[in-house]
C-alpha cells in the first residue's frame, strides 16, 4: 500500500503579504506570520492550562451554558459581523471559550466513547490546520497520504490482514457505512450503476451501533432490511440461533448480504464470540463484519486481545483511533481481508479527479472527496508513546473499569449485571430513575456519564477514558450517586 517513490521538491516557499495600517486585506496577502507566532503561542500556553487544570480535576468536567448566552459571552455575532480580532483579543477569547463545554481529561468524565487526546495528535491538527493538504488525491498531500498508507498497514497487520486494504475515515459511522458499501458490491455488483436490490438485508444484534441501521437507510435497502439476531440478556449474539436468524431472513424473502458482531457494544462494552460467528459466516457465505469501532484497540494489550479472538475471519473490520487509541476526533480505519473488495465499494466517475495513475489515491475507497490527514495524527501518537505505549493505555482504562464494577458491587445498592470486559461498566443505584440521577451529576458538573438500557431497564454508564480518573474518582462517584437517592 504504501508508495516507494520520492520526490524533491524544486521551489521553497516564502511568505509574501501587505498589511496596510487601517488592517485590511490586500490582494497578495497570505499569512500575517508575527500575528501567527503570538497567537500560536497563546494558543499552546491556554490549552496547557486548559489540559492541566483539567487532569487536577478542580474545575467541573461540564458546562452547558445555553446558546443565546454563551454566543454573547463569546462576542460570536460581534466578530463574524465585524472581524478584527488580534492576538490579544484572540487569547482573551479563547480563554472564555474554553471555559466552556467538556473537559475529556477530568479524572470525572466518564461518558461518551471520545479520547482524552494526547498532545501528539493535537500537534497533527495543528500542522494539517496550517497546511490543509486534503490527501485523498495524492499530489493535494503526499506526505500525509504516506503516513496513513503505513499506518493502515500497522493496523492490518494487527487485525490479521496481510493480503488486506483499508483507509481512514471521519468517524465510525462513515467507516460502518464504508464497509457496508462493500459489502453489498460483493453481494450486488450492478447496485451502483443499477440501483438496489430489494431483497437484501444485514443481520445484525439489536445492540448494534445505531449507524448500522442509518447505513442501510443510507444504501437504499430501508432500516427493515437489518434484521435482528437473537442475543442473550446482556445483547450479545447467542451462536447456537445464528441458523434461527438465517432462516428467519430467508423466510422473509431476503437476501443477507452481511453479517455485524460487536467488538466491543457500545452500549455495555461487551465482545460477541468472534470465531464462531465467523466460522458460522464462512459456512454459509456471508459477509463478516466486526464493528470494533472501540474494543479493537485491545489488539495492543497482551491481557485483553483474546476477546478479539476470530477477528481475522472477518471480511471488513472498522476500527476508531479516535476511542482508545487517545487521538482526537476524527480518525476511524475501515479495513477489508482482500484488498480488492473496497476498491469495488465505490465506481465513480469524475475527469477532473479520476484520470492517469491512480496508484496512491485513496479518493476511490472513500465518501469523503476532502479528507483531512487522519493518519497524521495516529501516527504521531505511535512515534511518541508507542505500540506498547497505546497498549498499556487501554489496559490501564480496562482495569480501572474492573476496579469500579469491583466497588460498586460492595456497596449496598448498587446493581451490576455483568462484569466488564472493556473500559464501560453499567450500574444502577436502587429503583429510583436512573436518568435523574444522571441529569443531576451534569448540572451540579461534579461527574459526566451517560446512560443505556438492558434488557429494557435503564442503566447509569461508566466509560473510563480519561488517564487521571483513579479510585479516588470511582469512590466519589459512588458517594455521589448515594447522596442523591
């Protein structure tokens, strides 16, 4: 996948601009660099203020001013109107904005599925911030392009696909909906340029992300062609119906085009069985799908990559960096087992783009036609902490989970039902509701989690994600959520 060619580049660029005293633009201005330099360095100064006092935990990890007061307290009329800002202004500015909002390196978040970036990643956005180089067309930026190949051929490899193909995304959904695509070119190669067969169908869990159903509204088989698969009480496939579910589709005069196991469920964090479901799918040839949006990661851990035992049976696999991997959003792998299978996801004809050698383009394996330089950030990341450094990350979030499904069972009041395999761990406290309780924490901005239902019943949601959240954390936590019930 990745090019063996280089290139010298024959010109040097120099900054050219005019700014005239009553600042306004003149034609050949391009960057006011000293106006750059200061609020770059403001920029770097408040984030490192922002990050730290957020890590010390003194602060609340939510706020949620309403829109009509935050905007004027942001001044955000008066500047898109008016403009003007300066770096003095700017860092006034950002310090009032970053007030705002979610703090993902609290020790108190514990919500949504989001990474607690590291500084690593923040450092690509901020070069493909000032270099824009769009690289799904590989002379718009073949250093970011390069980057991604190798980093996508790292993750292949970890998902066991030597002879495989992949790219990266902006975010699990349009990675789910990526390898939807390619499945139904396997199953219906004429549905490009034919349209859809009405007979298809995707069997997936009822605990399936929620963008699997939106793919297949999406593709133009309707949110009724995804048809549930008998799970257990905790949602997970149950192997022993998979031919019950088979038939029931087949029955219903539809033509399973693929196949969706969780690895991890983004409500409960548990692994579906991966080996049999795929040994199941090579039986009766299907298309094998692994949404390991976020419990892929656990690749890199010694300790946890059994539960994605079987992954390498899959026909496509998507995998967020943007969840464990601590890069900031967006950055999700959809990676296929035959390279050529997401080449056929998408047949599109365009002179302006699709003309000469398209060896290193990426733009034919993607919805995106401008894609930032995803793999920069992944990269990055593994330059500075490592393959083993990423790994003993998701291990130490893994175990910190383990640690509160450990207190919380101690306590009288406080209902587990299952132990955690991943970072998420859901939890109720009496019989009271449950989403109150929730709603209190986040107006008070003393802790943030979410919530899901099992078996119909709704549960509070732990997901530890932050680096600084420790037992300390998990023991207020739970003296909180009994304080208010």
């Amino acid at each position: 996948m990745t090019p063996n060619h280089t290139r010298t580049p024959k010109h040097t660029w120099t900054p050219k601009h005019t700014w005239t005293p009553d600042h306004t633009w003149t034609p050949d201005h391009t960057w006011d660099i000293d106006d750059f330099v200061q609020a770059a360095e403001a920029t770097v100064e408040g984030l490192a203020a922002y990050v730290r006092e957020s890590q010390d935990g003194e602060v609340p990890v939510i706020r949620r001013t309403p829109p009509g007061e935050l905007a004027g307290r942001l001044g955000l009329a008066r500047w898109i109107r008016e403009g003007g800002m300066t770096p003095e202004t700017y860092r006034e500015w950002l310090g009032a904005y970053l007030a705002e909002g979610t703090r993902l390196h609290h020790p108190a978040y514990l919500a949504h599925q989001t990474a607690a970036p590291d500084f690593p990643s923040a450092l690509a956005d901020f070069i493909h911030g000032a270099i824009n180089n769009p690289m799904a067309v590989y002379e718009m930026g073949a250093a970011a392009a390069t980057a991604e190949f190798e980093v996508l051929r790292w993750m292949l490899a970890k998902v066991g696909f030597p002879e495989g193909g992949g790219v990266l995304t902006h975010g699990g959904s349009l990675a789910n909906l990526t390898a939807m695509l390619a499945a139904r070119a396997a199953a219906a190669p004429d549905a490009w340029t034919e349209g859809v067969p009405g007979d298809l169908a995707i069997l997936a869990p009822p605990s399936a992300h929620y963008s699997i159903t939106r793919a297949a509204a999406i593709l133009g088989l309707g949110e009724r062609a995804v048809v549930p698969l008998d799970v257990d009480d905790l949602g997970r496939i149950d192997v022993a119906r998979l031919p019950e579910g088979l038939d029931r589709a087949r029955r219903a005069g539809r033509r399973p085009m693929a196949l969706v196991a969780a690895a991890c469920a983004t409500g409960t964090g548990l692994y579906d069985a991966l080996r049999p479901i795929g040994e199941f799918c090579a039986e009766h040839g299907l298309w094998y799908h692994v949404d390991g949006a976020h419990g892929a990661s656990a690749l890199l851990s010694e300790e946890h990559r059994h539960l994605l035992d079987g992954i390498e049976l899959a026909d496509s696999v998507i995998w967020d960096a943007h969840k464990m991997l601590r890069t900031a959003s967006l950055a999700a792998a959809v990676l296929v087992r035959r390279e050529g299978d997401l080449d056929a996801a998408f047949k599109q004809e365009a002179s302006y783009l699709f003309y000469g050698d398209q060896g290193f383009d990426l733009i034919g394996r993607t919805v995106e036609c401008s894609k930032a330089a995803l793999g920069t950030k992944v990269f990055l990341n593994l330059a500075w902490r490592g393959e083993r450094g990423l790994g003993e990350h998701v291990a130490a979030r893994y175990a910190t989970a383990h640690r509160f499904w450990e207190l919380a069972r101690e306590r009288p009041g406080f209902h587990c039902p299952y132990e955690p395999e991943s970072n998420i761990v859901c939890f109720r406290y009496g019989d009271g509701d449950q989403a109150e309780i929730r709603e209190t924490l986040l107006e008070e901005g003393s802790f943030h989690l979410t919530s899901a239902e099992i078996g119909g019943v709704r549960h509070l949601r732990v997901t530890v994600i932050a680096p600084a959240t420790d037992d300390k954390t998990l023991e207020a936590l739970l003296d909180r959520v009994a304080a208010l019930t």
